[in-house]
C-alpha cells in the first residue's frame, strides 16, 4: 500500500485486501494502481452491456481498425465493455498490450471482475485522469480510443495536446459521443420534456425532494461536428473518417443510464441517488408508454484522427 491510500500491484498478483479480485486476477490481467474505495452501486455496467450500445462502440472499433495495433489505450475504460470488444479484434493479441484508463476505481475494480477470464492479451489497469495521459503510459502507442466520455472534458485542445505526444507519429485517435450539437434530431425533443416533466413529478410528489441548482456540465455545452473537426486540425490531428450515424435509443438505455451517477447527479444535483434513479426510471417508462413509442431517435458522432 502506498503513503498516499493508492494500492500497487506489481507483478501478477492482487493481495488482500482485496480478496475478491484478486481471486480472479490472471497473469494477463494487470492492476498498476487503484485507490481504495467502497464497492458502490451506480456504475456504468449494465448500459455498458445493452446490445445497441456495443453495436456503437463496436461501429468506432472497426472504422478505426483496432485490432491491427499493438500497444492500444482505452481512455474513459469504465466497467471494461469497450476493452473487451478490443480484447474481441484483437489480430496478434499476444504481442498487444492495452492500457485501459479511468479515474473511477469502483470502475476498474468492476472491468477486472469482467475481464478476468481474458487471457490472450496484457490489459493493464491504470487509475488516473485522462488529462494527465503522458504520466499514466509512458511509452507512445499506436491508438488511443475514447468512448463516450470526450464531452465530459473541460479543456479539450488541453486533452488533445495530451493525447498528440502520447500516440507516436501516424497513430490514430478514435472517439465517439451522443453528447454534441446535433446529437438529439427534433422529434426527440417531446420525450425529454416529458421524460423531465414525469421525473420531477415523482421526485417531487412521491419522495417529497428536489433537485439542486448546479453548474451546467460539460456534457450540456456541446461542441458540433464541425467544432471538433477544427480543435483536432488546431491540435495537430488530420481527420481520417468522421461520421454521424442514427441510433435507435431503446427504453431500457434511459432505464440503465438511470442507474448511472454521472448521469443521475448531472440531471438531479443534490438528491439521494436511489430516489434520484428511481424518479428517473419510472419517468422515463411513463414518457414511453405516454407517447407510446419503442425508441427514441438519437445521433452519435464518430470520428478517426491521425497525429499529423
Ligand atoms: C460514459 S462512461 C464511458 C465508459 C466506456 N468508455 C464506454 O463507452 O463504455 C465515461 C467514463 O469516463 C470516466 N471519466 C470521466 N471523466 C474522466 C476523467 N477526467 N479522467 C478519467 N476518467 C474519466 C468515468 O469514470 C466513466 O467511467
């Protein structure tokens, strides 16, 4: 255990505390530093795991062509979904090595869980922000990929700086996001009205709270198509593919992203997660069967950029 709280694993092997992990650590599998933290709830896993979501992810994977890399990082790894789809296309696994990243120790403890039974390709856990990239993989790779989290990132020129000198010099930044100008078409304005109206209702009636004035978050000031095509060019990056591809955003995804505290604290500052999750899961059923629709229309940008 280090000074600072963090644990460190070197080698193979996680020792107590943490037993239950480390039961299911594999040679392959490597944790290099992860603060201690309560096992909690609310994490991204089950919307991680819908089968449109890894239809998403799996879409950015092969534009970027993935599996042909060697030493691959997964920026914003979360619970590991979209680790194992790389683990999944990986063409030379053995001689690969992916560096998967998040400030989120609840996160990686659950992407180990996952993961463990992985065996054909080093993965190496490492718990820091992703604006301080360079520090946490010291070496330059071949692909960075960055899922459906750039848009939680203040500073992004800062973020894209990082990520230009940590990839080696035609390596290919691959990111994704739902969260940008021209993300929701619309005819999906009627359901978030009413999925907020419903939500708040319950909030309000059923559990007697309110949410929280909070700062606007990231992912509300968006960037457009266009606007992260100009900051990549500003910052070094040549884009090799950019695309806007409709998605069909099933009632179980809001359901899920319920269930997410990022999620829930953007949207109910200041209010219990539980009540918060549960006044939006039900609102969100109640908007589905009020408009009596099966989806919600939705946009996500995807984008190849290569260090110039
Ligand atoms: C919406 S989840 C996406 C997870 C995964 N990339 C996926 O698509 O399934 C966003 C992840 O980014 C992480 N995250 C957000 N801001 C971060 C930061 N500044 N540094 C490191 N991780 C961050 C969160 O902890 C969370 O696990």
């Amino acid at each position: 255990m280090l000074a600072n709280g963090k644990l460190e694993v070197q080698g193979t092997r996680l020792r107590a505390p943490y037993p239950a992990y480390a039961s299911r650590l594999r040679r392959d599998v490597r944790l290099i530093s992860v603060a201690h933290s309560a096992n909690s709830e609310y994490t991204f896993t089950s919307f991680a795991n819908l089968d449109f979501y890894r239809k998403v992810n799996a879409r950015l994977l092969d534009l970027a062509e993935v599996g042909k890399n060697k030493r691959i990082v997964d920026l914003g790894c979360g619970t590991g979904a979209v680790t194992r789809l790389m683990l999944e296309r990986l063409e030379s696994a053995r001689q690969t090595v992916i560096y998967a990243i998040d400030h989120s120790a609840t996160a990686i403890r659950q992407a180990i869980a996952e993961l463990g039974d992985r065996k054909n390709a080093v993965v190496n856990f490492i718990q820091a922000e992703v604006q301080n990239l360079r520090t946490a993989v010291r070496e330059q790779v071949d692909s960075i990929v960055y899922c459906n989290s750039i848009h939680y990132v203040p500073d992004k020129g800062k973020l894209l700086d990082e990520v230009r000198d940590s990839l080696r010099p035609g390596g290919t930044l691959a990111f994704n996001t739902t969260f940008f100008e021209g993300s929701n078409p619309p005819e999906s304005e009627a359901f978030y009205r009413r999925w907020m109206m419903r939500s708040l209702r319950i909030l309000v009636k059923e559990h007697g709270l309110r949410p929280g004035k909070a700062e606007k978050t990231e992912a509300r000031r968006q960037l457009s198509a266009e606007g992260y095509a100009n900051l990549l060019r500003e910052h070094g990056f040549d884009i090799e593919k950019a695309e806007v591809v409709p998605v069909e955003f099933p009632l179980e995804g809001y359901l899920d992203i319920s269930e997410f505290k990022d999620f829930i604290e953007g949207t109910f500052p200041g209010v219990p997660l539980d009540k918060a999750s549960d006044s939006l899961k039900r609102g969100a059923r109640q908007a589905f069967e009020d408009l009596n629709i099966t989806f919600v229309p939705r946009n996500w940008l995807n984008v190849v950029a290569v260090r110039a």
